[in-house]
C-alpha cells in the first residue's frame, strides 16, 4: 500500500538487525547479522537463501545476480537457481563492504575504514582502487548514468572520472552520506 501500513514481518531465526534490503522480480532479499533472507509473499514469510553467520551489510542485484558485501570482508554473488552462494575473487581486506557496484566489466567494493577495491571480471584478486579518496571509510557504492560513485565519511559523495584515472568530488562535497541508490540512471 505504498508505506502507508507498516507491519513487523521479521522471523526471530533472522537476527532480525537487517542491515539492508534489495528487492528483484521475485521478491525482497534482507541481509541480516545472520545472512540472507528472502520474502516472495510480501513479507508474511522469510526463507534463508544463504550466508547463515555471516554479518552481510550491503545486498545489490545486479543483472539478475545477487551480490552481498560480508562483514568480514568478502563480497559473494547467487542467483535463483544456484546451489549455493560464490565468493567473488578474493584479497579484500577484513573490513565491512558496505557496498559492491559493476561498471564497464569491472566490479567494485566498498569497505568501511579500508577504502575501494577493484575486480575485472574474469580477474581472481581484488586490488586496491581508492587512491586520491579523501578517506579510506567509504560507507556506500553505486554505479549510476555510466559513473561510480561513493559515500567517503564526513567527505560526502566522490565520483571516479574514469577518463582522468582519479577520483572527484562533487557537489555533496562534505557530511556524512550513509547510503547512496540509483534510480533509473539518476544517482
């Protein structure tokens, strides 16, 4: 009913401190203390779709894949269908990622307190892509309008200029972005 009732629908199995929540063609996905869990009935009932004892702080779907960001440093990816859940590469730091994004082939993760990490697809190892951040406490990631951008701290939004090989800042240029979305190429 577009948010005018609000009922509580978290399972006590869920641990219910929901980190975040994505939502593809089938229903919504919450990642909690204790993994991922999925509702298809609006709520009325979750099932655990993976990750159980993982802190999982960042959920995005991205071309019909779900990606989760762990608190432990990992980012794992799943789709309807799949067994199981795949870590993508390996070489992040123990940090929360607090966000993962793909653009041009090549994903992106964000970890709180450890900056931005790069992966081109196909790649095994992330490597370190923050250079330039004003911080490395990066708290969001998207791609939107064919840009990346990310949430640093107290430092606002930064956008990667691709073309320069460096990070800029834009007009939200100070306090503190916790989470950042993109709405249909609109950031």
């Amino acid at each position: 009913d577009q948010g005018d009732t609000w009922l509580a629908t978290a399972d006590a199995a869920m641990d219910v401190f929901v980190h975040e929540l994505e939502a593809d063609a089938g229903g919504v996905c919450a990642g909690t203390w204790n993994g991922v869990w999925r509702t298809e009935d609006q709520g009325a009932t979750w099932q655990a779709v993976g990750l159980q004892g993982e802190g999982v702080f960042s959920l995005d779907c991205i071309g019909g894949r779900h990606y989760a960001g762990t608190y432990g440093g990992a980012v794992w990816h799943w789709a309807a269908g799949d067994e199981a859940w795949t870590q993508l590469g390996s070489g992040l730091p123990a940090a929360c990622v607090q966000g993962v994004a793909l653009l041009d082939g090549v994903y992106y993760a964000a970890l709180g307190g450890a900056g931005v990490y790069a992966l081109p697809e196909g790649d095994a190892a992330w490597t370190e892509a923050g250079a330039g951040l004003p911080s490395q406490d990066c708290w969001s990631l998207v791609a939107s309008g064919g840009d990346l951008f990310v949430a640093v701290g107290n430092e606002g939004v930064w956008r990667w200029n691709a073309a320069d090989g460096a990070w800029e800042a834009t007009a939200l240029d100070g306090g503190w972005i916790l989470r950042l979305a993109d709405l249909d190429g609109l950031l």
